[in-house]
C-alpha cells in the first residue's frame, strides 16, 4: 500500500466531524507534508472530508448519489460565504430542508423541526429556541449572536452560521445549490454502470499467452485489462495482441501498454466518446494509485446513454432549454426549425448569449443527421460563425442542411436566420453510433 492509500485510509477510520489537517496527518503517519497535503485534496474530491474557510478541513459522511441533493451545513457555509459562530462539530450533518423565520417566535417553531436550516436575522431568542429543537442556525445580515447561543450550538453540536448577505439572497443561494445537484445526480457516471473487478475477468502481467486462451474459451470475452501484483493497470490484451504469439509468451510482451482509462466520476457521455474516437471496446475504470476497480464495455455505454433519453429530468440544463423551445416547422423536402428567445437564453447584454447559439446549433444538427441514420451520435468537430446579435423575444430560424452521411460520419451545414437575414452559421462533423 501506497503513502497516499494509507491516507486515504486513515481517514476513512476516523469518525465524521473529526478535524483534519496537513502537519497532523504528516506527523502521525510520518509522511511529507506535500503527501498529505495531495492525499486529503484527493480524499476531498472522493467526498470524505470538506475544507470550509476559517474553520478547517473536517471528516464528513461520504454521500450516495440517492441523496446527492441534500446539502450539508458545512457545504451551506461555502455557499453563504458564512462564518461559523459555533456547533463546528456538526457541520457534516446533513440538513433535511431550510425554513426562513420572518414571523413571531412561537408561530415560526411550529414550522422547525430536527436537521432544519433556519435562516433568521439577529434575534438570539429565536437563535436558541431552533438550536433545542434540533435545527442549525443561519443568521443573515452579518449580525452575531450571544455567547450562551454559541455555547448552546456547541453543545448539541448544531452549527450556527453567519452571513452577510440577507434572507432573500440566501435563499435563492441556497435554492440554487439545490437545484445544480438535481442536474449532477441525474448526469450519469462510469460508477453507475462499471463493472466492479470482483466480476471482472483479467490477467496479469507474470501470467502467459495460454492463460488467455483459457481464459478466452472459459468467459468467451476476447478482451482484458492487465494488472501488476498491485492491482495497478498495465495494459489491455486483446485477441489481435497474442495472434501469433507463442504460448509460453508472457503477457506484458503482448499486450497494449499505457491503456486508455476512466475513472469512477468520468461521465457516461465522456466514456462514450473516448470509445468512439479511439475505437475501443473495452474501457478499463481505476481508482486511486491506478488500481484497477471495474471495466465498462462499449454495449454497456450505449445502453446506458438511451436509458438516459427515456427518463424524465428534474433540473433544466441549457440544453433542456433548447431541446424545449426547438419547433420543428419542416417540410416534405427541407429540415428547418424555429425558435423564440426567451429571457434565459441571453447575456447580460440582452442577447443570445454564444453557449445558446452554439448548442442550438449543434441539436439542430443531431435532429438533421437523424432523420437519415438512428441512433446516437458524438460531435467531432464544429466552426461557428456568429455573424449578427439576436436579441430577446426574436423569433430565429435554423436551417441545417445534411451534407453527407456515412456508416460512420455525417457532415451538416446550419445557418440561423432572423427577419430573412443570416446571424450565424456552422460546419458541424459528427461520429455515427449504432444502437
């Protein structure tokens, strides 16, 4: 085991709300402190602790991606830009919904419960009735509370924030966060569909050319990822690897070196199209030290991806947007859409902003290619001209126009027009994916 894997593991043992830090780490399990200092922004990006300002990094509870969209009190802190008052111990729980106190003390309690968030100004009373029923404290307006209120929170270890924004903006704040991980718990990862390596088939590098062939009449798979005696990955062998190779042949003579990898957080979308562009079958999964964990396979990707269109979403993306507001005014003879600009498609300048142009661009494309080969497809390339801004509640039409299209390619000319006049145009080059 690794430096950085005994860290990680080290943490992993310690209790939930336990503090962290770089000189501790490093002095008790005498590594450097550059190793510690990698080890817990790794054990960050895995979900195991949080760094929140002014307080430090603290142990907090791994989440599911089930409950992905409950938010912690330490991951309210860095949304706020808030200050801990106090109740440190308990900024990993997790908060069950928030509750804006802007009514009477004894009515506002009938709506607080254990594990709320209450976001109240400076009323101390208040402040101390929510701590004993059990919910954090979110005081808006920068305004400080007592010091038994803070010993209160320590006690029964409930944060007590602070905040200068006020109780609109903190909301809407905290809304927002809400909302964004509605979208990334709906967005598919290669952990969702992997294949752990307890079922996986695979080989090692001391082992030969006649243990694949065992291997290959046992599962009747023609593809593995090669491991060391660590569990690190060394290569992928496939059936066009040991043609011809002599039996008592080692596997790391013949396998592919340094393999094309994903890890557990790699989207679906991008696993897809490191498949498709590389022309692989087989995308081994790794976790920390480029251990081995999983495979994915490219049947299991595509799958997966039309799963995906069939089900409903909860949060709103760019392209939701788009894809809802896309009329399709087509004819007989030509593909064309229409679409009216709505106040959430523009800049700050009142125009269509160049990430709408560009995605309407591309989905009008994709609807284009479909029309003459179902199925998925990826985009490998795209030239944008963005000739004339478009500004709110203009009425647009695209007009994409299908240049070519092959067993595995499609080339699509677009061209945006408003009042008759071109505002856009783009050359789009797309990969064609079977279903």
């Amino acid at each position: 085991m690794t430096k950085h894997e005994q860290i990680l593991q080290h943490i992993r043992t310690l209790e939930v709300g336990n503090k962290i830090s770089v000189r501790h780490i490093a002095k008790i399990l005498q590594v450097s402190e550059g190793t510690a200092y990698r080890a817990i922004k790794d054990a960050e990006n895995q979900g195991l602790v949080s760094t929140i300002e002014r307080v430090g990094t603290i142990r907090i509870e791994k989440k599911i991606k089930e409950n992905i969209e409950r938010l912690t009190f330490a991951e309210v802190v860095n949304i706020v830009e808030g200050t801990v008052l106090g109740g440190r111990n308990g900024l990993y729980k997790t908060l069950n919904k928030f509750v804006i106190g802007a009514m009477k003390a004894d009515a506002m309690m009938r709506y607080v419960e254990a594990n709320n968030l209450l976001i109240v100004g400076n009323r101390d009373t208040v402040h101390e009735l929510a701590l004993k029923a059990g919910s954090a404290v979110l005081v808006t307006g920068g305004f400080d509370t007592s010091e038994e209120v803070k010993k209160l929170a320590d006690e029964l270890q409930l944060p007590i924030i602070s905040t200068s924004y006020d109780t609109f903006t903190v909301a809407t704040m905290i809304n927002r966060a809400i909302y964004d991980q509605l979208i990334k718990k709906e967005i598919l990862s290669v952990e969702d569909i992997l294949i752990p390596i307890t079922q996986t088939s695979y080989l090692t590098t001391d082992q030969h050319v006649s243990t694949y062939h065992e291997l290959n009449k046992a599962t009747g798979h023609s593809r593995y990822p090669v491991i060391d005696e660590a569990g690190r990955i060394q290569g992928i062998v496939t059936s066009k690897d040991i043609i011809g190779s002599a039996l008592h042949l080692e596997i790391e003579k013949v396998m592919t070196k340094q393999p094309i990898v994903a890890t557990e957080k790699t989207s679906v979308a991008s696993a897809a199209h490191m498949m498709v562009w590389e022309g692989i079958e087989l995308l081994p999964v790794i976790g920390t030290s480029k251990k081995l964990i999983g495979i994915i396979s490219r049947q299991d990707v595509l799958k997966a991806l039309q799963m995906v269109q069939r089900q409903p979403h909860v949060g709103d993306t760019i392209e939701d947007l788009v894809t809802r507001h896309l009329e399709d005014v087509s004819t007989t003879k030509e593909t064309r859409f229409k679409l009216d600009v709505t106040p959430q498609m523009t800049s700050h300048l009142g125009t269509i902003s160049y990430g709408v142009m560009t995605t309407i661009m591309s989905e009008a494309a994709s609807r284009a290619l479909r029309r003459f080969k179902k199925g998925d497809l990826v985009v490998e390339n795209m030239t944008i001209f963005f000739i004339k801004p478009v500004q709110i509640d203009a009425s647009i039409h695209i007009h994409p126009n299908v240049l070519e299209v092959g067993r595995k390619f499609g080339k699509v000319d677009v061209e945006i027009y408003h009042e008759d006049q071109m505002v856009g145009k783009a050359m789009l080059m797309a990969q064609l994916i079977d279903r």
